[in-house]
C-alpha cells in the first residue's frame, strides 16, 4: 500500500495469542502502547500496511445475518465509540484464540490499531487494523565498547517489512460488511486458513480485480493440472496455452468467455474439461466467476508473475518459452535414444 506518509496511528494495543491445543496462554495487555517516538511510529505504520494489495478488496460476511460475524461486531463497536477499544481488543483476542486450534497454528502477538487518514478510493477514512506476527528473526546488534573496541550481540525481533497475518478494515459501506484488505503470508497454500476462514470470515469483493485474479488462477491451475491429466500434451503444448490465456488478459479490456474458450482453448473437448474445472474451482473458493467482466490491469500484472512457462531438462537447462510453438520441435536421436529439442531463431540478443 502507497500514500501511507500521513497516517495517523491514534491507539494501538498489543496481545498475546497462544495455540490452547499446546497449552499455551492467552495474554491480554492492560493498557493500549505508548508511542512518544515519531520514528516508531513511522516504522510502526510501515509495518502494519506496507505489504497489503490495495486493489485487493474483501469484506466480511456470514451465512444468514452480517451482525453475528463476530470480527464484523467488534469492529464496528470501536469504530461507533473509541472509549470500546480496549474492550473490544479483548473481545477480539479471545475470539482469535478460540480459533487457534490448528496444528499449525503458531503463537504470536496480536496488534490491534485504531487509524485516521488511511489511504482508500482517492480519499482517506478512519481505519482498524488487526495484524498478527508469528515469525522471528534474528538481528546482530554492533554497539560501541570503550573508545577503540565493538561488541557484537544478536537480538530476536520482528521484519518490519514481513507483516504475517493482517486485515485492514475501512470505515466505508458498513453495510455490505465494510471493506477490507487481508493478508495472510505464513498459510498461502490454505494448510491452517483460521486466519480468513475461521476468524475473519471474509469474502473477495465480486469486483474486476478478483474477477480477473480468479480467472488467471483457474486457468493456470487447469492448464498444469487438468489438461495435462486427460488429454496427451506436451510441456511445449502447455505453455504455448498458458502464453495465450496471459496474451489475452494482456491485450483484451474486457473477459468474454465465449471469445476466450475459441481464442485460447480451441478444442470443444478441451472446452468441456475446462468449463467442468471450472465448477468446481468455483465451488472449493467459494467465488463465482463471471462470463463477463472488465479486465483489471493490476491484477494481470500480479499473475504475469506466475505464468513462466519454463521446460526443465534434467538439471542441465532451463527453457523459457514467451510463445510461437512451431519454433520448437522435439524428438530422439535414433543413434543414443535421447529426448531434445530442437529451437529455431533469427538472431540472437
């Protein structure tokens, strides 16, 4: 997140949140953190919103009525009378502890930060923020012994450019459950999603930046999985569909699946597999991706990232393929049995 200079941190409390599986405590502080220090407070700010995605919208929800949506309620008591912080901080830490049976749940401590003047849509809003830090690092300290000497000790503390777990909620559509930036760094391949699931309770906006994110994400995920299961392809025929379905998003405004299934799938069985995959990605995110939407730049830019077609040849070579698979031929040598690949160019850069 940009723009962040000028906001304001008006109280901040911090708690200790165990696993109770492991017998680990509960700790709740007493008093909100004094911050008299101005750098601290800078570097405080930096560490609780400089990691978070502001295109990368949620907000909170619950099956039948947004008021039982516990974080929802906390929140929106601090946010209807400041003199409930601490109170509500409480209430929060324990609901997040309740919630930290997973076995892959670690201790950390919980930070709860009141804001004003929070970047968001062009302007700023008051802001709460919930960040959890679950991982420590070791820092070497050098201080000055006497007049010609060093002393060298190490120190554990906390990355400030490596926020673990947060959520960043804006006092804006409160109805709708607000809305709200996530972040969740230590669980990305869903082992222990309390964090989201469990605790926040949070759903992605239905807007264009998670329409086009899904949908990158469902065709990367089917083209590596699916496609090469039930249908005999190639490595190269493989990235050859994933450079399409990037070039698509890259040079389209706005997603057609009609269009997308006949400019970069072809194959009306292939179309069928996909559109099955499709479900039930769906149905395992609880999102519903939309035949029509705009495109979303950001969103493309970040999953651009992540579409590296790269061919691995035992431990040897590495291939990077950007497209034009007629340039690439494979085969075996009659003479050794071995596999290659023959690559045709114009001139080398």
């Amino acid at each position: 997140m940009t723009g962040i200079d000028d906001v304001k941190l008006q109280q901040v409390i911090v708690h200790q949140v165990g696993n109770p599986t492991r017998g680990e405590e509960l700790r709740l502080s007493a008093n909100p953190l004094t911050i008299d220090d101005e750098i601290v407070g800078k570097l405080l700010t930096k560490y609780f919103l400089g990691s978070f995605n502001a295109n990368e919208l949620f907000h909170f929800t619950h099956l039948s009525d947004i008021a039982l949506n516990e974080v929802y309620t906390y929140v929106s008591r601090i946010f209807e009378d400041r003199s409930a912080f601490q109170e509500q901080s409480n209430l929060l830490a324990n609901f997040l502890y309740n919630k930290s049976t997973h076995v892959k749940v670690k201790q950390g401590e919980l930070y709860i930060a009141l804001m004003e003047e929070v970047p968001f849509d062009n302007d700023t809003v008051s802001a709460i923020g919930i960040f959890k830090s679950e991982t420590k690092e070791t820092f070497l300290k050098i201080a000055p012994q006497g007049n010609d000497d060093w002393n060298l000790t190490h120190e554990e503390g906390i990355n400030i450019n490596k926020l673990d777990k947060g959520c960043l909620i804006f006092r804006t559509e409160t109805a709708d459950g607000f809305r709200c930036c996530v972040l969740d760094a230590t669980n990305k391949q869903g082992d222990a999603q309390y964090w989201v699931n469990d605790f926040l309770q949070v759903q992605p906006l239905a807007d264009s930046y998670h329409q086009t994110d899904k949908y990158l994400s469902l065709c990367k995920n089917f083209i590596t999985n699916d496609y090469a299961d039930k249908f005999e392809v190639s490595k190269t025929d493989q990235a050859e569909m994933l450079n399409r379905s990037i070039e698509y998003f890259k040079t389209h405004e706005q997603f057609s699946l009609k269009e997308f299934t006949e400019e970069v799938i072809h194959h009306e069985e292939v179309v069928n597999t996909f559109m099955d995959y499709k479900k039930n990605f769906e149905a395992s995110r609880q999102f519903e991706i939309e035949d029509e939407f705009d495109i979303h730049g950001a969103a493309v830019k970040k999953q651009q990232k992540v579409f590296k077609t790269v061919l691995k040849l035992d431990r040897n070579f590495h291939i990077y393929i950007h497209g034009r698979r007629d340039l690439i031929e494979r085969g075996v040598d009659e003479m050794t049995g071995r596999k290659y690949y023959k690559i045709f160019y114009e001139e080398e850069t």
